[in-house]
C-alpha cells in the first residue's frame, strides 16, 4: 500500500472535520513538521483524493492553499483495498514462482 501514516492522519483528520483546512491547521492539530505535511498533501493531490485553492492575502506575504476532500471515505477505502488486493496477488504469484523453483 502506498500510503503514508501521516497521510492516512490527515485523511482521518479532514474526514472527520468535514471542511477546509489549512497547511498550519494540519501541522497544529496533527503535530507535524511542515514538510511532512506539504509532502502528504501533495501525495494526496496527486491521488485526487484532496484538490486546494490557492488564497491570496491581503497586503503583502505569501498565499496559502485551502485543502479539501475531493472524494468520499467509502472511494478512498475502495481504491486502498483494491491496491492492497494487487499487491497481495503479485506476493501469491511471487510465492508460487518460489516453490516452483524449489520443487525442480
């Protein structure tokens, strides 16, 4: 499976809050450094699992993105299974390679 811990708490963390959140929001209440979260978050993008909208402030400084959940726990939920499920078939296949070899 190709999810992080920190990943997996940022999804539990925005399925349970049910709104937007903020990069320092997510590093607050979860704890994390701000590369961990830049990084899961961009993980998560990628998945198209967590879209954002960048928002300007007003004067100067940097802007800041507003994440939200794009899909629902039960397609989040569905998509890792069926990972999970691939990798344990690539394992079987591995595994019958291996006692194939051995029984030669």
């Amino acid at each position: 499976m190709k999810i992080s811990e920190k990943e997996l708490k940022i999804l539990k963390y925005m399925l349970k809050t049910k709104k937007q959140v903020t990069s320092k929001e997510l590093e607050t209440k979860l704890k994390l450094r701000q590369p961990e979260v830049s990084k899961a978050m961009k993980n998560l993008c990628n998945r198209e699992w967590v879209a954002y909208k960048k928002i300007k402030k007003e004067g100067k400084g940097r802007p800041y993105y507003l994440y939200f959940l794009k899909v629902s726990k039960d397609d989040i939920i569905r998509e890792l299974r069926k990972e999970i499920e691939e990798e344990i078939k690539q394992l079987n296949e591995k595994m019958k390679k291996i006692e194939k070899m051995l029984e030669e």
